[in-house]
C-alpha cells in the first residue's frame, strides 16, 4: 500500500512537471518550451524549460504566434501589417551656399548684364538710323526731265537711297534690340537675387552686444 502510494505521488509530480512550462509558439509552427521571463512591446525573453539556470534568450514578438503560459492561459499574437512604403537611402542635400554656385550665379549675371547692354545699344542706333533714314527719305529730291524724244525721265537724289539703306538697318538694329534688353534685364534681374540670397552679411549690434547674422533668401 505504501508502495502505490509512493507511484502515485510519483506521477501526480510528473504531470505538474509536464504542464508547469510554458510553450511558445512561433509562426512557423515550432513550439518551445520556456520559463517566459519578460513580455516586452517588440521582444520576448525567455530560459529553455530544460535549463532554467542557462542563458536569457530573446526572440522577436513579431515572430511569435502564440504563448500557452504554465496556468492555461493563452497570449496570442496578430501579425503586424508589414508596410510597403519604401524608405528611399538617405542623401544629404546639397549645400547651394558653395563657391561654385556662387561662380555660377555670378556668370549668369554678368551674362544677361551683357545681353541687357547690347539690346539697349541697338535699340538706341536703331532708332537713330530710322530717324535719320525717315527725315532723309522725306527730304529727298526727285527731277523730271524730257529727252530728245519726248520721253519724260524722274531721278532721284542719292539721299533717297541712303535714307532708305538707314530705315531698314533703323528697323532691324528695333527689332533685334528691344527683345535682347527686355530679355537681358529680366534674367539679370532674377540672378541677381539669387545670388543676394547667397550672401550672409555680417552687422554689429547697435549697443554692441553681440553679432548679428543676417541672411537673405
């Protein structure tokens, strides 16, 4: 009698053994069986039931399915919607307040200062010359006369010819020379400013208090 009741004891501690572990469950079906530690937000940590003395284990959450704890109770784990949003590598922006953009900046400028001035010249001697051809054309005398046979002849001044040479070239030097000043300033105008926006000027406090950085964009 005392016997059986020694083997009883004996498998009554085996079953507790048995269920007093608790089993992780992961996704891809393997069951560990661990004396759970730490549930955390995104890690798990854990000793193998076999080896309670060993090392601290961790294991990601996001891989876990399901952890039966040793009192029946269950925690089971949905999957994280995994996001499809692709984090482009990170790449410094460039640093336009660099030497060479100023360079370049500056080439623009002086550029369209050139394209301004020459529109501007033209379109000044244009307008002289067309001037000049009008008066000319309007000045100009012709003559009549009759030859021998009694056909009537009219010749004109060489002033009519250099007049009208003058309103053409008047004409071309308009043509060409308000679109250059128009454009030129225009484009001056912008680089300009963007190359204002490069310089960082450098003011002394009134009540001399300190450094003032002032920088305009």
């Amino acid at each position: 009698m005392k016997q059986s009741t020694l083997i009883l004891f004996a498998i009554i501690f085996t079953m507790t053994g048995a269920f007093s572990q608790d089993i992780i469950t992961t996704r891809t079906g393997e069951d560990i069986l661990a004396k759970i530690s730490v549930v955390g937000h995104t890690e798990i940590k854990y000793k193998k039931f076999d080896n309670q003395e060993g090392p601290l284990f961790t294991i990601l959450k996001s891989d876990v399915l399901m952890i039966r704890y040793e009192n029946g109770t269950k925690d089971i784990f949905s999957e994280e919607p995994k996001s499809n949003t692709v984090v482009p590598p990170y790449s410094p922006s460039p640093n336009l307040n660099t030497p060479d953009n100023k360079l370049f900046y500056a080439g623009k400028v002086e550029k369209y200062r050139k394209m301004k001035g020459t529109g501007a010249t033209l379109t000044v001697v244009g307008g002289i010359l067309l001037v000049v051809g009008i008066a000319t054309l309007v000045n100009a005398t012709s003559n009549s006369y009759t030859n021998s046979y009694g056909s009537t002849s009219t010749s004109t001044s060489n002033n009519a010819a250099t007049g009208a040479v003058a309103y053409l070239l008047g004409l071309g030097g308009l043509g060409a020379g308000i679109p250059l000043w128009i454009v030129g300033a225009h484009q001056q105008r912008k680089y300009s400013k963007r190359l204002e926006g490069f310089t960082l000027r450098f003011n002394m406090n009134p009540q001399g208090k300190g450094l003032t950085l002032a920088c305009r964009f």
